[in-house]
C-alpha cells in the first residue's frame, strides 16, 4: 500500500464565543500555518476536502464562503463531508492511495456560538421516532453514563462518578500545557463531585465546553512527505464503523464499532504508546479505552482532548493531528487517534499513526 503522511497541523485558539470575526476569518490563519509549516502554496495542493456543518451555520452550502478564502480559481480538485473533519481527512487518505493526488489540505471549522448546540444536535437524531422527542445531546449522554453506571460487566473498568470525575482531572490538568485550548486546569476529584449535577449522573465537569474553532492537516505521500517533513506522521492504518441508528437497539456500555475499526485499522497488532481520544464526555473515554484495549501505560488525551476543546466538526480532526504532532517532535513512536460523529458514540473513525525509527 502507498505510504501516506500527516506532514503538517494547526489549529487555532478555541473560544466560548467569537462573535467579532467569521468562519473564513477564524479559519483563513490556520490555513496559512500548516501550509507554510511545508514551504507550499495553496495552488500548489492537489486536492482539498473540508468538514463543516450547515446547521450550525445556519445556511446552506455555507463551506462555500471557507472555499473562497482558499481560493478556487483558478480551478482546483475539491470535495466536502458534511461531517467532522476527520472524515474529510480519511476521503484525502483513500484519495492519496489510489495515486491520483500527492498532496491534499484537509480542514474544517465549527462555530457553536451562535446558536444553541443541544437543539442543533437533536437534528441528527432518526427524524422519525427520536428527533421529535427533542432528546438533546448531554440527555443522551447522560443515558449512556448511567448505563455504564449501572452495568454489572465493565471488565477491568471501574465506572462510578469518581472515576468521571477522575478523567475530567486528568484532561484538564494536561490541558494547562496546550495553549490553544479552552479549558485548563481542575479542582481535585473531591470538590469537583460536591458539584450539582447538569443531567443525572453528568456534573459540568463531565461535559465538553461549547466553543468556536478550526484546524487543518497537510497529508503527502512516499517521498514528498519525507521531503516536506523532518517525521511523517505516516498513517498505517483508518476505518471507521457505524452504531445502528435506533439507540434502543444498542448496549450503550459498549462501543462495537469503535472496536471494529480499530481492529480494521491495525490498532492491536502493535501496542501504542499515545492515544488521543474523542470523546465529548467523561464517561465515553471509560467506553473507550476498553474497547481500543488502552492500558495504564499508554498516555490519553495529554493534549487535553475534547473535554478542553471540543470545537464541532474539528474536534475529531485536532485527534489526529494532536497525535501526528506528537510524532513529528518524537513525543510519540505509534499512536491511535479516534473520532467520533453521533450521540453516544454512534459513528466511529480510528487511524494508526507512526513515525520512522529514530
């Protein structure tokens, strides 16, 4: 299989609100950095995808307005998911395999501000029995931690609301070193759990911030990214599975697909020594690591993860460039980055990364 690489990240300063510039304004910095991390022009990209969300735009075909500060003209090779941009990086990976591209800009974007995020979100719920209930996104993980709460088989986990409370800590205490995120810093477990509780068993604690962000990758392929890169982030293996639909259908304890794409993915034949983990809510990370089979000795999130920043439709793609970049400064040797789209952990994206042997 041809070898391709994260060659390049960067993401911007995630806000609660940003209210005094646009996606393009918010997103058009960031572009400029990764590409002249790699020395590129943007005309000089092969193929470009984006993520983004017109929900939260409120507008359609709103990634337009992001395609104009690029700049498409004259004409370039161009695609777009209404998805988290870690998809749009696995359609730029498939693009690079198949040899027609040898270098791809993969970036998305989400400004939560505007409007209210646990309304927007029931929008992506099955529109004929779950969506007119109004459910919205923390309700929905508050069911999914409770479940686990109550589950009588965790394994090796121990799930109680210390042990949320306990990865809520550990995030966030990482966090104080990534200058970009949101949220930094944490009382100990004790005076996070004397907090009232947002949704029964979730505290604040246990919930992503809301906030406004972008970020973007360079990917290259065989010896172009050697030549762009001092330590390609080189992506062995990505697969990403799908929950059904229907949330009584599933055991919300469990995560199947997470496991599955993983499986696919590579990520058992070699232990990792990094692991960047999205997951929106204390509980999640509990699912996680026990399907992924992360043990003690492998680091989780020190970027912070999504409970420092969760900025929608990046939040998944800043996992893999956290990760990529914790490879290119020889932080890491093999790392597994996740991504999740859905409530509850339905969809579910997982890529091995490595980097050359010192």
């Amino acid at each position: 299989m041809r070898e391709v690489a994260i060659v390049a990240f960067g993401q911007s300063d995630h806000r609660r609100d940003t209210p005094e510039i646009s996606e393009v304004e918010m997103l058009m910095p960031v572009l400029h950095q990764v590409l002249d991390a790699v020395g590129l022009r943007a005309g000089e990209i092969d193929f470009t995808c984006s993520g983004s969300c017109d929900y939260l735009a409120g507008r359609a075909f709103s990634f337009t307005m992001a395609l104009d500060g690029v700049g498409a003209w004259p004409p370039i090779s161009e695609s777009h998911v209404e998805m988290d941009g870690a998809w749009a990086l696995y359609e730029a990976w498939t693009r690079l395999l198949t040899g027609e591209a040898e270098t791809a800009l993969v970036y998305s974007y989400g400004k939560s501000s505007p409007g209210d995020l646990r309304e927007v979100l029931t929008r992506q719920l099955d529109p004929y029995y779950v969506a007119p209930l109004w459910p919205d996104s923390v309700s929905l993980a508050a069911l999914q931690a409770q479940a686990l709460l109550d589950a009588e088989d965790t394994g090796d986990t121990v799930a109680d609301e210390r042990a949320l409370a306990g990865v809520a800590v550990r995030c966030r205490t990482a966090a104080e070193d990534n200058p970009h995120a949101q949220l930094a810093g944490s009382p100990p477990p004790e005076a996070l759990l004397d907090e009232p509780y947002l949704v029964r068993p979730l505290r604040r604690h246990d919930c992503p911030p809301v906030g406004d962000g972008a970020a973007a990758v360079v990917l290259a392929a065989g010896d172009t990214a050697r030549r762009l890169c001092r330590r390609p982030a080189w992506i062995r293996g990505m697969d990403h599975r799908m929950e059904a639909h229907g949330l009584g259908v599933r055991d919300l304890t469990r995560s199947p697909s997470s496991r599955l794409a993983a499986e696919r993915a590579g990520a058992f034949e070699t232990p990792v020594d990094l692991a960047e983990l999205h997951a929106p809510f204390t509980s999640q990370e509990l699912i996680l690591r026990r399907e992924l089979r992360l043990g003690e000795d492998v680091r989780v999130n020190p970027s912070g993860g999504a409970l420092a920043a969760n900025p929608m439709m990046a939040a998944g793609l800043i996992r893999l460039g956290e990760a990529a970049a914790a490879i290119h400064r020889g932080a890491a040797d093999r790392a597994l980055a996740h991504a999740t789209s859905g409530p509850c952990l339905q969809q579910n994206l997982v890529a091995v990364l490595e980097g050359d042997a010192s």
